[in-house]
C-alpha cells in the first residue's frame, strides 16, 4: 500500500463520515408534544426518524401548563410542535410561539393542531365566559376516539413526509402498520363494551365526550357546575336527584380530579364511581393501545361491579 | 378629550374581537384575525395605623438614591385609606403579519389620565433564535420587572423594588435583542438599549428647567438651566444586558436563574443640604442584580399543591460629581450613592383556587451616600407581607394582603400596619401568561 492510497482512503473515510454526521443531524424529526398522546402517536408514526419531547406529564391538566423556560429552549431546535389545539393550550402555548425563537414551527406545516384534522363535539352556539371554560372550537379532548386519532395519524404521517421528505414512505408505511393494528383492536373493544352502549354517565369535566360517543354512552350531566370550576355542594345536591331520575350508572372522574365529590354522589345514589386514566403514561397505560384497553376494562368492570354490588 | 376617544376606540375594536372568535375556523393559536383585547380591572380597600401614610412612608424611606426634584411623582403613592380605584389597564396584543407582533398597554387612573405603558413591536422570523423588540417596554432586567401588575402574587409592589426602580420598575423607549442558544438548557442572552429618561430612582435624571427655579427660589440670584453646566441627554443613555439560564427538570418543576447588569451614563441628582448648600451632580449609575425562582407544579387541580420560591437581589452604584455647586470652590466635589436591595417570596397553593403567599423585602441594604471624603449610611428598611388570593377563575382573584413595615424615613423609624383587600379582575381575551 502507498502512502498516497493511504491518505486517499483516509479523506475518504473523513468524508463518509462527516456525510453520515450531518445526515444523521438531519434524518432525526425534532417533535415537541404538548401532551403525551400525541407524543406517543408520534413516535409510534416516526419510530426511530424522531425525537420526542412531552411538554405535559401524564395525568397533568394540559389547560394549566406553565410556559417554563425549558420549554422555550425544545421549540427553539423543534422542526415540530405538535399539540391538541381547538383552544385547550390557549393560556401557554402562545408565549412558546412567540419567545421561542423559532419561526419554523409558529404555522402549518412546522405546528400541527391534532384537533383541527377532525371534526369535534360541543362546539358553543354562545360564547360567554360566564359558561365557564369553554372551547370556541369545542371540546379539544379528541384523543378518547381511537377512530378519530387514526385520522390524525393519517394526518400526521403526511405532515412528517412533508417536513422530511427524503423519509415520506418510511412515515406512510409506519403509519399503515399501525392502523392496521389498530383496527381490529377497534372492533374488539367496541364488541367488548357492548354493555355500555346506552348506559348513562355523569362525568367530573368534559373530559370523556369522545369517548362516550364512540362507545354511544350518554352524558347526563358534569360534577362540575361549569366547566372549570370546582363542585359545589348545592351543584351535587341537585345531581343526586338527576341521578336517580335519569338512571345514571357510572361517576366517570380522572386521578387529578379527586375521589372526593364522585364518592360522595355514588354513596347517595346507584350510581357507582370509577376512576379513568386520561393519558398513556398513567398508570398501566404506556401506549394509547393500552389507554383505550384500560377504559373499556374500566368501564365493564365497574358496571358489572355496580350492578351486582348495588342491586 | 383625545383620552376619551383612544379609550373609545380600543373599546370599539374589543367587539369586533368578540365576533371574530365565533367565526374563527382555524386552530392555531397565534391566528386570531384581530388583536386580543383585554381589561384589567383592579380596586382595593385599604388600611393602616399611620393616617394614610403608608405607602408614601416606603416611598420615601431612607435611600441614597432620593430623586429631588424634577419628576412628577407618581400617583401610586398615594393609597388613601378606604376604597381605591387602582389603574385600569388596557392591553391589545397579536400577529401584525408573518414578521412581527405587537403589543399595547395602556393605563387609566382613577383620574381619568391615560398613560401609554408599553407599545412595542417584536421580530419573528430572524433565524439563529435571535429576536428584536422595539418601541416602549418593560426592561427584562431581573424577574419580576417585566410581570405587569395583575400577574404579581401581591397587592403592592416589593420594597425592594420600589426603593431601587419605583413602582412601575424599569421600562423604557429603545431596542431588546434576545438570543436563546440552540441548547437542551435554556440559556437566553438579551441586551436592551433604551433612551432611560423616566427610571424614577436609580439612574434617574431631573427636569433641569424645574430645579434652576428651585435654586433660584431658595437662593434668590436668577439661575438657568444652562448654568447648572448638565450635559445634554442626547441619545440612549441606558445599556442593560441581562443573562437567564434554566436546566430542564422535566415537567413538574422549574428552576430559572438569572443575572442582570445595566449602566446609566447620565445620570443627575438635585441636593438640597440642611445648611443651605444647594448642588447638581452627574455621573454614571450601575446596576448589578441576581435572581433565582423555582416552581414546583400544582399536582391537583386549580393550583392545588403547586408552590414557588423567588428571590432577587439588586445592588446600585453611582458616582457623580457636582456640576453646579451654591458654594462655587466646591464645583467638582465627588457625590456617590450605592445601595442594595433584596426581596424573598413564596407561594403555595394549599386548596383548589387558594394561594397563601408570605414575602419579605429590605431597602438600603449596606447603602452609603458620600460627598468629598463625609459618608453618611444609607439605614436599612424593612417589609414583611402575608396574602391569602383566592382565584375564582383564571380571570378574576380577590386577595387579603397584610404588610408589617419597619421604614427608617426623614423623621425616624416607624413600625406600621398595611391592610389590603384587592379585586383583579380580567375582562377579554385569555392572556397567556409567562413563565
């Protein structure tokens, strides 16, 4: 070997190799997520071609996210911000925008709204903030409809080949795989909560409307007087006639929310409580696959525990 | 009258604000058509044991930075005892296009007076995390001096604050250029040029006009403005550079530090001496500060379990000689003032909707006034605050504040009692508030 052919083949290894560095910096899709659905979703559409970022915990109530500094720091390098939208992140998400430096992700296509790419329930006739915390654009909860976060997957995948599109049919393909293992999963949950179909709640927020209408649950009322605040003891007295009136089966709340009023109203009526987790993330519920496994095991054992234990 | 038809006219475009949100189909969050628009409302019944003196008693507690002369003091002194109507603030905010934001303050008093606050606008689409604000604007020195009023934990502002930048802190005409480094931490550089004509305590400057007809007044020989030999305020005057760094600790807690460092190079002061010796000086003034805030994150709902440690140190020096002098061999003489000053505070959100928050704030912390080779120390002030603020919702709170004051002033100590009963009220669009 010459010395000539060495040093060739030394330069053409250094080449390869700052190739590789400067297509791996490139190949990586960096994704802030505001909640951890999406967040989820996109590493279940990107696989290993992004990075993600949550900016929520699960089990944190994403209306009230502060707009720390560290956030600021993931939108300032993000090629993606990634959020629910319809107006459930309005009190931060705009200081994240606006001081992150970064003008890449303050419109389509570097933000994706998960909320705008399908339609939604409870959007108000009347906008009065003496309604309490409503949506302009109705309820951003969308992600309790596994039919609904396939369209935002599709939605998604077509977002990231747009973003990085030397990788467009590796995001398709992924996509595909996952819905097609989602689907018959769909099917089987909706069987398995055949029960329920019907069946009438009361629920502490807003939070279960996509869920009760995938699964044809009705909701009766909210433990909440308005969206947003508290339970009073005069609002909950008046359930407990509701409740029995209407025939309510099942007091839907999340951790955060607390026992304390559902339990109360369950213990005045044949109502029975039963906590739900809101995120993959809380407990038992890594993917959003074992989110909605969860709900409907939840919500069958509960029903059938009401309906033994209290008839 | 022109007050009456700004105020008018903001009113008018609040309802056209209104309709748009109804017909808005689109979710992004900056894409509102019309600026939002929104109207602090804030009152209070107030109290304490010293004849409604209070608040100018910590006005005017001893500090080597007294501004004597020339400016209009500022109306917020003057808490009477009983019902208070506090400014009514006017703000608008959003997208002008896909270059720049805007935003517009402006407050009511009680009297009727408009003040324009802040109007600035703000670059967004420079690369690199650079960003350039212009226009009028509240410094980002420190951490508490860019929070408007409605966003602050208590009624009142801190004494250290107060005894350093004044009620409304430091604000001004100018540009900010920010940088925010492309890292994991957020590490974010700015530095703020401003003309720094209206800081009220250090770094202030005195109405020239004003102080010559003082001096001849009390002196009774006719003085000019152009005799008291101050050089022109022609230009920005006022430099401040300002550091934040936050690691990430993930999505419970947050902890930001910051340091900050800002010079006035024209900075004038007016004496009046007990024996009759009146004089003018200029010089330079330095600000140096040091903050820290951590915030552990509500774990239940409405605030509950969330709580918050802030505190800010700031330490002002300024040496300044006499330009004009009642005794003329004295011309010359050496004046400098240096202070500093410090507050702590907490928060906690013991129940859903329920934050207690406990603050103390000390003035003239090891402060010294020289003149030639006489030194006189700056005596230490002292505040401790209690406030219980119950949130009805984002939009409105009602707090009970309690203050415990040890102010040294001109005439001695005084221990007093502060009582505050405030309402906060938010009527428009949902602010997003900053960390």
């Amino acid at each position: 070997m010459t010395l000539q052919s060495t040093t060739l083949r030394v330069r053409g290894l250094l080449i390869a190799a700052l190739c590789a560095a400067s297509f791996s910096a490139h190949a990586d899709l960096r994704i802030l997520a505001c909640e951890p659905e999406w967040g989820q979703l996109a590493t279940e559409i990107g696989g290993d071609l992004v990075t993600v970022k949550t900016a929520s915990a699960p089990g944190q109530d994403a209306h009230h996210i502060q707009a720390r500094p560290s956030l600021l720091a993931q939108v300032r390098r993000a090629d993606m911000v990634l959020c629910t939208g319809a107006g459930l992140e309005t009190g931060w998400l705009p200081v994240l925008l606006n001081r992150g430096g970064n003008p890449d992700v303050r419109q389509a296509p570097g933000l994706f709204m998960a909320a705008e790419q399908v339609d939604r329930l409870e959007i108000p006739v009347t906008l009065d903030r003496a309604d309490g915390d409503v949506h302009a654009m109705g309820n951003p909860h969308v992600h309790m409809d596994p039919r609904r976060v396939i369209t935002i997957s599709q939605q998604l995948a077509e977002r990231f080949a747009t973003l990085d599109p030397d990788h467009a049919d590796r995001y398709r393909q992924q996509q595909q795989a996952w819905q097609a293992a989602l689907e018959p999963r769909v099917d089987a949950w909706e069987k398995q909560a055949a029960s329920l179909k019907g069946l009438k709640v009361i629920s502490y927020h807003r939070t279960w409307a996509y869920l009760l209408d995938w699964l044809e649950m009705t909701r009766v009322d909210e433990l909440e007087p308005k969206p947003g605040l508290p339970p009073t003891p005069g609002h909950l007295a008046s359930l407990v006639d509701k409740a029995g009136k209407e025939q309510v089966g099942l007091i839907l709340y999340q951790p955060i929310n607390g026992d304390k009023a559902p339990n109360w109203l369950a213990s005045r009526t044949a109502a029975c409580a039963v906590e739900l987790p809101f995120s993959p993330g809380e407990e038992g519920t890594d993917t959003l696959t074992s989110l909605y496994d969860t709900l409907i095991q939840r919500l069958t054992h509960a029903l059938q525990a009401c309906e033994g234990g209290k008839a | 009258m022109n007050k009456f038809y700004a105020a008018g006219a903001m009113l008018a475009l609040s309802s056209s604000v209104v309709a748009a949100e109804g017909n808005s189909t689109s979710n992004n969050p900056l894409a509102a058509f019309n600026p939002a628009f929104s109207v602090i409302f804030d009152g209070m019944y107030y109290s304490d044991n010293v004849k409604g003196e209070g608040a100018a008693l910590l006005e005017d507690a001893d500090s080597a930075f007294h501004s004597h002369g020339g400016h209009e003091e500022h109306g917020h002194g003057d808490l009477k005892r009983g019902f208070n109507l506090n400014e009514t603030e006017l703000t608008m905010s959003g997208s002008v296009d896909s270059y720049f934001d805007a935003w517009l303050s402006a407050a009511i008093s009680s009297d009727g007076d408009f003040e324009l606050e802040e109007a600035w606008v703000r670059s967004q689409s420079l690369p690199a995390g650079l960003q350039v604000k212009a226009g009028r604007f509240l410094s980002a020195i420190g951490y508490h001096n860019e929070k408007h009023p409605h966003s602050w934990n208590f009624a009142d502002q801190n004494l250290a604050y107060l005894s350093l930048f004044g009620d409304h802190g430091v604000s001004g005409d100018g540009l900010q250029l920010t940088w925010l480094a492309p890292t994991d931490s957020y590490l974010q550089l700015g530095l703020e040029i401003l003309q720094g004509d209206n800081l009220e305590r250090a770094g202030s400057v005195i109405d020239a006009e004003h102080v010559a007809e003082d001096i001849s007044a009390e002196l009774g020989v006719d003085v000019t403005a152009e005799d008291l030999n101050l050089a022109e305020q022609d230009g920005p005057q006022l430099g401040i550079f300002t550091l934040r760094y936050a690691p990430d600790l993930g999505a419970r807690r947050a902890l930001q530090l910051g340091l900050s460092a800002a010079r006035h190079q024209d900075s004038q002061a007016f004496h009046e001496e007990e024996g009759g010796e009146l004089f003018v000086t200029e010089g330079d003034t330095d600000v140096y500060g040091a903050q820290a805030v951590y915030k552990h994150f509500p774990t239940g709902q409405y605030g509950k379990g969330g709580w918050s440690l802030t505190g800010e140190y700031f330490y002002a020096d300024s040496d300044q000689e006499a330009v004009f002098h009642s005794e003329a061999d004295e011309l010359g003489l050496p004046v400098t003032s240096e202070q500093g000053a410090a507050y702590v505070e907490a928060t906690y959100g013991f129940a859903p909707r329920w934050q207690f928050g406990l603050r103390t704030a000390a003035s003239g912390i090891g402060g010294e006034f020289s003149e030639g080779d006489e030194t006189e120390e700056v005596r230490l002030s002292r505040q401790h605050s209690a406030a219980l603020t119950w949130y009805a919702t984002e939009f409105s709170k009602l707090r009970l504040q309690f203050n415990r004051n040890d102010v040294h002033g001109h005439d001695g100590n005084k221990e007093y009692n502060q009582v505050f009963l405030q309402y906060n009220l938010s009527l428009g669009a949902h602010g997003a508030h900053s960390f």
